[in-house]
C-alpha cells in the first residue's frame, strides 16, 4: 500500500456505483485534503462487460467476476452496490474474514442476513457500514449508532419508502385515485412494473427490521416485521383524514416495551397535520426518532436516487478507509436475537368509520361492542343522516387482538351496514 | 486504569451537568454492556460548594477547583458544561495538552476560540467533540464531520435558537403581538430576562459560526457573522406573510460559494409553508442542509434543555471514550482562516412592502428604482386603494448592497410614502 492512498473495488456498477465511482472522480482531491485519505478505485465488478456505462474506467479495472475483486490483493475496501442476497453474502464474509471493511447498500441482505456480518466483522476486525441501506441519503444509522448510543431509545417511525409516499401525497394533494397514483409513479420511474414490494410494505420492512437491529441492539430479520401495504387506502379514507385533521403516510415503527420486548410493523397510518412526519412529501424520507432523554428528533431527506445513495456510500467509505489506516474499527458486535412482540399484542390508536342505521339506539350498541373488549373511546363524530349515517371513532391506546376482535363483532350488529375503514392513528 | 473503566472529569454541575450526572448513572449498566465501557463520574467542579443539587454526588467528587479535575491522575476525559470563554478555554487547552479527550457543549468557546481548541487536540491525539454545542439534541455536528465528509457542501439554513422561534410560533398561530409573545417566553423559562442575546441573533450568530467552521473545514468565528434579530418584526409582516404563503422565521445561514468565500449571516426571513423548516415550531430547533450529491437534508428536534443536551453531550462522551481505550482520534486538524463574503455581497431574495400613492404611473416610477439597481422582480401584488394603496414586491436573486441602495432610492420618491418593511426570502 502506497502512503494513504485506499484502494477501493466496487461490486455492481448500476445507478449507485456509477454515481459513486464519479463522486470520488469529483471529490477526490477535497477528500484528501480534509483527511489525508487518497481514495482510488482500482477495480469494479459488473454483470455484464460489453454495456455502455456512464463512466468511463481505465483498462483492466472492469471484471465480471466479483470474487476477483473481493481476493484482489490490490483493494484495500469492498464497497457493495449490487444488491440481492447471493452472491452478495458470501462475498462480503469472504472480504469481511480477509480484514478487508465492507460498505454496502445492500437492505435486502441487511434485513435477513445482516447479523451474520455484523459478526464476520466484529471476529475481522473491520468496519461494516451501511447508512445507505436505509433512507438513503439521510443520515440515520450513524446517528443510531453513535450521537444515541446512550439513549434509551422508545420508538423509530419513519416514512422510509420514496414510492408509496409520492402515491400518498398525489391522492392527498391532487385528489388522484390509488390506480391513477401509482400508474403516474410508474410512468416517472419512480415505481417497478410490478410494483408488489413497494405498495405492500416488503421494501419498506425490510428497512424496518435494520432500523430495529440498529436501535435496539438485538436482531430482528424482514421476516419479524407485520406490514400492510396501501393498496387498500381509498381516496375517501383521505378525504376523512383530512376533515379529522390527519395525513395518511405509510408509516414503518420499531419501538421497544418496558418488558424489552420488540415490535416492528409497517401500515398505512393517520397522522395529524401539525406533526412532523405530516410534511414529508413526494420521494422524500423521513424517520423520527423518540427516546427517553433526547425527546424526539427527525431525520429527513431524499430517501433513493443514485447520488444522495452514493453520498451516503462515500460518507462511510471514507470512515471505513480512515479507520483501516488508524487500524481500528466500529461494530456493533455479536448481537442475540431480539424477543419479538406479536403484531397482536402490539398497541395503539385505531380510527374506525363506520355505517349505520341511523336510529336512537345505535351508539348505545356499537358502544357497547368497544367497551366489551376493553376499547375506549377517546372520540366520536357522527356523519350524514338516514342511509348515509356513519359513525367515526378515534380510539385510546389498544391492543390489535381488541381491536380486531371489536371489528369481528360490529360487523354482526345489525345497526351496523359497514365498517368501511379502520386505521392505525399516530399522536392523536 | 481499571478494565474498560473510563473516568469521567464533569466541570460544571448547572442544568446540563447535573442531568449528565443522572443520565450516566441510569445508563451505565446499557453502555457497559453494548460498548464494553463503564463510564464512572469521579470529579466534578462546581461553583458553590454548599448549593443544594439535584443529583447526589459522592464524598470527594465535587470540588470548587476545576484545574482540580482537568489535573487529577483519576479523569481519563473532560466533559465541560461550565460555558463562557474564561476559565473554560485554558482549562480545555491543558486538558487536551495532556492528551485527555474533551467533551464540551460551549458554543460561545467555539464561536471564538474552536479553531485554536481544534489544533491542540490534533497536536494532543485526543478528540475534542461538541455534538451538544449546537442545536442541543439534533445530530448535526457528527453527520456534517462523518457522513457528509465526501459532500461539497453548498449551503447550511438552521432555526437554531429555540427562544426566538418559540417566539415566532406565537405570533403566527396565536396572532400575538412580539412584546406579548416575548413575555410569554421569559414567563415560560424560554427567554432571559435580559432577552438580547436571543432577539437579537447573537446566540443564533454563534451557532452560525461553528457550523460555517465544521461544513466548510475553514474558520469562521462569531465576528464574521452578520445579523439582525426579531424584535423590528411585527403582527403585520407575519399577516402578510401568511397571505403569501409564507411563515416569518429567524434562520442561521452559512453558505460558500464557488469562489471558495464563506458567508455567513442570521436575520428573520420568509419561509415557503411547504418548505420543512416552515413546519418547525414552538422551541424546536432545525438545520437544513444542501448539497451538491445529498441533495436536500433536514435534522430537527431538541434545541435545548437539560436532558435533551445531556443526551447529546452522553453520545460524545461515549465516543470519546471508545476512541481512548482504542487509541484513536477524529480531529478537524488546524484549520485555517475561512475568506468572509462580506453581507453587501452577499445575494438572496427580498420581500419589499410599500405604501404609495394611487395613481397612474407610481409602478413605472417605482420598478425604475429597482431596474436601476439591478434588481429584477419576480412577482408583485397591489393590494387596498386610495390611501391604503401598497405595492407588494418579491425580488428575484439580488445583492445586498443592490437592495440596500433600492431601499433608499425608493424612500426618496414622492409617489412612495413608506417602505414599511423589507425582508429576506428563501425558496420563492
């Protein structure tokens, strides 16, 4: 190794490393002037060697054998933006056992096998760093990690997918139906064809699980996180929202009980107009954070797109090559298996809206379904008269088993036509 | 030195210091066993020895004398929370002179002496952090150093000071005139009772300063700040503000330019409503940052506090200490003097509201002035008749000094019988 020249290879070379391997073309020379740090790519792995690529590469850098540039004794630090499981896993064990750090992107392989490397890291002696796995360019895992490491951290809630917050702000600003959304979102780029893993919440648990690994130092995998998705939210639902004063937002929670236990949901939520997380809008991200000394903070940013992802690369990259010629490191260690709290004994507030006869009587008896099961109500409008009257209620704290089993019995009531919504509320 | 013990040196036991104190104590057993560190306060300096305290301390660990601490063979680190230039500069200069860590929430001490503090814990092999010193909780100065390291910064809008924003809040939503909204803080522990230093932007101003030094690796000291407070703005600015689409809020700015110049300046200005620093209200506090690859970032939470600060002040501690044991440091190295853009140089756009006389030709008269002084207008608006006529201008981007010299060109004309307020706005 030549003075502090950092030799970097690159697995992937798509939107992200493109956009990387040209921020440290660009930045270069301020890099090394702040931290004495000469970062150079000196190899990059690829699908396929004949594409055009946006950026140009010397000779002999391009392979398509990645396991090449994880072995080559010519890298110093793997940066991984290739995304997918395998090969991804094994090759960054392999870098991660040869002492080599890895940064990566990659949420998919964080959120299923990320305690596995967390651990290949520790036992390495490496740096393992992913800021851009989550939120993209906004500043969240290092911030978890470090300004909170004190903290007793309560709750994260973030809006961490760009897609379904764009689908959410044209229905809420534009009137547009769920379809006519979505439909707009493809044609923008913003959403896939088949847009499954956006509108129903995987991608978004995915991140989630990260987040909950992060803040509360146990792991929790995709497959712990509860998630709906917003193919169910209905333009009127959004014009209820807003008459009660609320925004409907995709919303991804990790929070953590006294009893230490920890859940982690995705779902469609209201949330008031004057909280923050209200106001992230279009693509953006944003994740708020509540502990017990730091109150709440919030973290908001553009949450993809390949150079806010590649900043948040290069930000760790940077870290990761300081700490390799300081020959030290940050981990999170060998981390247990989180106890998760079912999505049944989870707790919060639910709006629910329903129609009814409209007759004396009928608050009386669909009262008395909530107080069976130990609903309380903390507020209740009625809506229209005679076949359009409609009940809506916004409940205190309860359980998802009361509240689902309230739901069973007001659609056996009589008085009862439809419950034609019922939502999760946050801060109400 | 014990294990992974590491001894804690605390001056000052104010607010900040005794929540410190309790924070540790409630948080020693979860850092041990997720950082492998047992943090143990073992001295801490107070002024009066004989006050009452809100955190019980052992025999032998207060002491009036803080050369007492920064000298005791048992503090491995020093967290200062004393404030104020002297004595809190020479006793951080010998700490890290002899190579002790220091952790310090002293934003007058940075704002004039950082840069001098900077060199002696790089000379020293110690880290010296100040998370705490600027907007409280947020994490700011840990993402601008780590995560933003790669990034050309271009621009840094922050409401950093929660008393005038707090302020403001009431005068928008309450419709509170300044002087009842001021009392209503002091009343509240919000505001001093002499409130200068807040109304009128030097807190705001210090803040300014150390962020303008951290985001563009240069120093800027609170001297180089220009600044104008809240107390000229009035009920009507805000009314008129509204009417626009805008909120009145008193921002921080650091900015740098292609030139290389940095300018820094704090003054109240008029916020998009749909832009996230619109949305910050009461005494919360928020930096908004933009740069060339990130895009658009926002942190925002907790300006102030004692347990809010001292979570922050918890997470440096936690740092610094790590990088003890592992002995490593992160420094900003020996800076030096940042280029000032002067504020007559300085470009942005302006809100201008005039009253004049209703008659034909005043608005050839009048956008005269502004084409002579090169400033182009964006939008304007007549609004009233008669007596109550005004002419309601937005600028496109303009110098200082251009605007300066319309300003006075204006008040000269016959047809113009007040320039009754001229204000800075941004994202129009």
């Amino acid at each position: 190794m030549k003075g502090s020249v950092v030799r970097v290879g690159v697995l992937g070379c798509g939107n992200v490393g493109a956009a990387l391997v040209t921020l440290i073309g660009e930045r270069a020379e301020a890099i090394e002037v702040r931290t004495g740090l000469s970062l150079e790519v000196t190899r990059v792995a690829v699908r396929n060697l004949t594409r055009e690529r946006a950026v140009k590469l010397p000779e002999g850098v391009l392979t398509h054998d990645a396991a090449e540039v994880v072995n080559d004794p010519d890298v110093d630090v793997i940066v991984e933006v290739m995304g997918g499981v395998e090969p991804a896993r094994g090759l960054l064990l392999d870098a991660l056992k040869a002492g080599k750090p890895v940064v990566t992107a990659n949420k998919e392989l964080l959120a299923n096998f990320g305690v596995e490397l967390f651990a290949a890291a520790e036992d390495g002696g490496v740096d393992l760093l992913f800021e851009a796995a989550v939120a993209g360019a906004i500043p969240l895992i290092r911030p978890l990690r470090e300004s909170l490491a004190g903290e007793r951290i309560r709750r994260v809630t973030g809006i961490v997918n760009g897609t379904t917050n764009f689908i959410l702000t044209r229905m809420s600003t534009m009137g547009a139906s769920y379809g006519d959304a979505l439909t707009e979102a493809q044609t923008l780029g913003y959403a896939e064809r088949d847009p499954t893993a956006d509108v129903e919440g995987y991608d978004a648990g995915a991140k989630a699980a990260i987040i909950a690994t992060v803040a509360f130092g146990a792991q929790v995998v995709a497959g712990d996180v509860y998630h709906e998705g917003i193919s169910g939210v209905s333009s009127e639902d959004i014009a209820f929202a807003h008459r009660l004063g609320y925004e409907i937002k995709l919303l991804a929670v990790a929070e953590q009980g006294d009893d230490g236990r920890i859940g982690v949901r995705v779902h469609p939520a209201m949330v008031p107009v004057t909280h923050p997380l209200a106001t992230v809008r279009d693509s953006f991200n944003a994740v708020f954070v509540e502990g017990d000394s730091v109150g709440e903070l919030m973290l908001y940013g553009r949450g993809a797109g390949g150079m806010p992802t590649a900043s948040a690369v290069l930000g760790d990259l940077i870290d990761a090559a300081g700490n390799l010629r300081k020959k030290t490191f940050a981990s999170l260690g060998h981390l247990g298996r989180a106890e998760i709290c079912p999505i049944d004994e989870m707790r919060g507030q639910y709006y629910l809206n329903t129609e009814v006869s409209d007759r004396p009587g009928v608050l009386h008896e669909v009262s008395g379904v909530f107080a069976r099961h130990d609903v309380s109500i903390q507020s209740m409008e009625q809506e229209g008269l005679g076949d359009k009257a409609r009940l809506i209620f916004i409940t205190h704290d309860a359980s998802e088993a009361s509240m689902q089993a309230t739901l069973h019995d007001l659609r056996e009531l009589d008085v009862v036509r439809a419950v034609t919504s019922m939502m999760r509320v946050i801060g109400a």
